[in-house]
C-alpha cells in the first residue's frame, strides 16, 4: 500500500507542474475576481443552498478555500475531470485570467485580520481516528484537516458533510457521464472504504472548526 501511494504521489506532483506550468504568469485580481462572480453566488453566496442534479447535496463553502485548489479544480471541470454538468458548463466559459481571478477573490472571501486561529480538532472516536489513520488525511490536508500541506489540496475541516460524503464517493466512480472525479490518489483512498465508512469520514470532517464559509451577497441576506 505505502508504494501504491509513493506512486500516486509521484504522479500527482507531476499533474500539479503541469497545472502550475500552465497558470505561469497569471495572477490572480481579487477585485477583477468580485465582478466575475455572478454565476458562482447564486449557488455559494446563499447559505444552506442545495444542489439538486446529479445528487441532492449542499453545495460547498468555498470562501477562504485555497486560491490554487480553486484553480485547479475549475480546470478539472473545464476538462472534464470532474463530471458535474453545471460546472462543466460554467468552468468552460472561463478564461484562464477568469479562473486566477475568482480563486484570488475567494481565497480573499470573509477572511477578516487578526481573525484567532482554529483551534485544534476535537479528538474523533476510536473507529473515525481508526479511518482517518487508513487514509493517511492529515498527510495531505494538514493538522486538523484545515492546513493542507499544499495549495492545489483542499482545506476540508468544516465542509459541508453532506458535500463531503456525495465528493468521495465520487472518487469511486466509473464510466458515470455525470458523476465521478478523476484523481488517481483520492480514487485510490476512497475504493478502500464503504460507503457508510465514508460517511462516518465525512461527518466528523464536517463538524471541525473550519476557515471555510458561505459569505452571502447583500442581495440574498
């Protein structure tokens, strides 16, 4: 197993160079990023707002995500990675200027200065830890699952547990027009539990303190 993930790392790394070769020299505007978002907050600029197609879930809090995981997974979309048709939609009309300057405006999102940082995740029970040891989270998410260990890895602490559960079961599947996620080390993780595994995952991943947020447009407060 520990080799199957040194070589899933290995490619992993290697797809990241080649997102990060491929953004060289487009910055990231968080105001240009602000005027941009009118497709993106009708779905994350309203609180407890759920997606309906192609499963009934919340959809995620992406205010103080990482800006890199913003881009790359907007680019997975585009591509065809991840299979969501409404995002495929909306990714494939974004420029890569557009991409760099949505993920800077919501990596900005809500985060306030001198904001205390979270405090250290509450201690999971015996069988959760037994799970998040098995797929070695906190190697690639950090401490407390809120300080990924790289900008293009998601801060998943305080995700919606329902988005969470319905994105690593996504992992598992193949050969869905409109469902599955393309990653060969997240794929490899998920296909190791069961469903009601993951969802015991994704529950307590869900209840950490979390940098993440829904910030709400004034026009839907």
């Amino acid at each position: 197993m520990n080799k199957l993930l040194l070589s899933l790392s290995a490619a992993l790394v290697a797809s990241v160079t080649v997102f990060a070769a491929h953004a060289e020299g487009v910055q990231g505007d968080v105001k240009a990023g602000a005027k941009k978002n009118a497709m993106c907050i009708g779905c994350h600029g309203i609180v407890g707002y759920q997606s309906s197609f192609p499963e009934i879930h919340k959809v995620p809090k992406i205010s103080g995500q990482t800006g890199q995981y913003i881009a790359a997974s907007l680019n997975a979309y585009k591509k065809g990675e991840r299979k969501h048709p409404s995002m495929k939609g909306i990714a494939a009309s974004l420029t890569d200027q557009d991409i760099a300057d949505l993920a800077a405006y919501y990596e900005a999102s809500g985060v306030v200065a001198g904001t205390p940082a979270l405090g250290k995740a509450p201690a999971a029970s015996e069988k959760v830890n037994a799970l998040l040891t098995k797929g070695n989270c906190a190697s690639c998410h950090g401490e407390s699952l809120s300080k990924p260990i790289d900008p293009t890895y998601p801060k998943i602490a305080g995700q919606h547990s329902d988005y969470l559960f319905v994105a690593l079961k996504a992992y598992k599947v193949e050969g869905n027009a409109n469902i599955g996620r393309g990653n060969a080390i997240m794929g490899g993780i998920a296909k190791q539990f069961s469903n009601a595994e993951l969802k015991e995952l994704a529950n307590y991943v869900g209840s950490l303190p979390s940098d993440l947020q829904v910030v709400p447009q004034n026009r839907f407060k």
